[in-house]
C-alpha cells in the first residue's frame, strides 16, 4: 500500500516550501504492520523535543492527532511497512527568516511496503566513510531534514562495496553509520559513541540505552577499530543489525545481540 498525506489529505507540499527550500523540518521513520506502528510513543517524542528545539509551532493536539492518523494506517496493512513523517514549518514570505507568529507546521505522512535488506539479516560488511560527518552541537541528536552527511556516505558505502560505512568527524570520532547508530564491545562492555555533537540519537539506540544500564556511552577513535571485538547497527527499520565484517576484519556474533533483541521485541 502507498499513501501520501499532506495534513492528513491526499497532497504534495508546493515547490516554494521551506520543508523543500531549506530542509527547515524534522522526520521519523517508522516500522508499522496491522498492530500499529513500532515504537510509536518514543518516535513522537523525539519529534516534539525537536520541534521545541527548532522553535517550531508543534502542539499537544497535534501530536495527538498525528498518533490517531498513524495509528488508523495500520489495520490495513497486510505485510510490514515503512510510515515517513515530515514536520514542515511554513511561513508566509521568503528567505530563511520567518515569523513566529504566522508560522505554522504541515504534516506529510508517507507509508510504502519495507523489504528488509538480506544483508541486515545475514550480519553487514562496514568500513570506514571516505567522507566527514558535520559537526554542530546545536543540531546534533535530531532527525532533522539536513541529510547530505548521510547522503555522501552512501555512495562512499557503494564505491567500496559493502553494506554500510562508518562516519567520523573530522578530529577522527566515530559517530555512527550512515543510516544506523552503532554499538560495539570494547575491553568486556558494550559501548555506544556519544551524539551530542554530531550524529542522531536513534529510537532504538535510546531504548537499549534505557533498558539495559550497563551500556556505556563512550567515544571510539578511527584508530581504535582493531580493538573491536564485536559490533551491531541499530535504527527503527532494520533492527538489530550484527557487524560480520569491520575494514574487512570478521567479527564474531556476540551473545548479547539476541539478548537485546528479544527484550526489545517484548515492548515495540
């Protein structure tokens, strides 16, 4: 099934948009099938504290109304799909400034089927990005619509032929992959680099972060991968996504992977 809503109607936004202009908005993507959207309370959340963060017209009744509309999707859907939620701000006017006052915030809901890569199921190939993530604190953690980093890495992704790439800054931090957040197990304890700088703080990296404590946030250097021992990708699609292959290096498949997947397959 594929749908298209522009506040909550059939519709595209205009070609003068600021969503289109300027990526001036924010997005989440969603895993849905017949018993709702995945994760749907901590994907809202994020959106609400991104919307407050970019100063964007964003109310209690519209969140409540997006929740209803994602929710009233899912019954008919009859095989796994992916929801895209656009927050766009509008503003009457050109150029980048706008008036709080007038601004206002269209919703544009995309839902297509989701084909999980093989790849995500059989463990990913990854290697290192030939290109930097941007680094800017004051943006750093959202889903915001600025996604050249990620766009970049993908091709350098395609040109060494593996399944993902790592992305770092250019002081040499790994932040995460280009569509996935990354977990790796370092001198016995799994870490997770830090987004507060650059990079997204994922749905699912917030949650194993919240259900299992022990999980360190702690910083990875370029010149540290050999020191990992093992490693996953997570995001909201794919799941849990093991690392077979770091820079051509196997890893192992560690236990707690499958630990951390079934205790997030109890609440999503």
């Amino acid at each position: 099934m594929h749908i298209s809503l522009l506040n909550g109607v059939s519709g595209a936004i205009p070609l003068s948009h600021r969503g289109l202009a300027y990526g001036d908005g924010l997005f989440e993507t969603l895993l849905a099938d017949q018993h709702g959207p995945h994760f749907l309370g901590p994907h809202l959340d994020r959106l609400s504290a991104g919307t407050h963060r970019l100063g964007m017209a964003w109310s209690s009744a519209q969140r409540l109304a997006l929740r209803g509309q994602l929710t009233a999707l899912c019954p008919h859907l009859d095989a796994p799909h992916l929801i895209k939620v656009m927050l766009l701000r509008s503003n009457p006017g050109r150029g980048y400034d706008f008036d709080p006052l007038l601004q206002q915030t269209d919703v544009l809901v995309q839902c297509s089927p989701y084909h999980r890569p093989d790849w995500a199921a059989q463990g990913a190939s990854v290697a290192l990005s030939e290109t930097h993530v941007s680094v800017n604190s004051t943006l750093a953690g959202m889903k915001h619509l600025n996604r050249l980093d990620s766009v970049l890495a993908r091709q350098s992704a395609r040109r060494q032929g593996v399944d993902e790439v790592l992305v770092a800054t250019d002081s040499g931090s790994i932040v995460e992959a280009s569509s996935a957040n990354l977990f790796f197990f370092r001198h016995g304890y799994w870490s997770t680099p830090p987004v507060d700088q650059a990079g997204v703080a994922g749905v699912i990296r917030e949650q194993l972060l919240t259900r299992f404590p022990d999980i360190q946030i702690s910083a990875l250097a370029v010149d540290e991968l050999d020191q990992v021992d093992a490693a996953f990708l997570s995001n909201s699609l794919m799941g849990l996504v093991p690392i077979e292959s770091l820079m051509a290096r196997p890893l192992p498949r560690h236990a707690d992977i499958h630990l951390f997947h079934s205790e997030l397959a109890k609440t999503c």
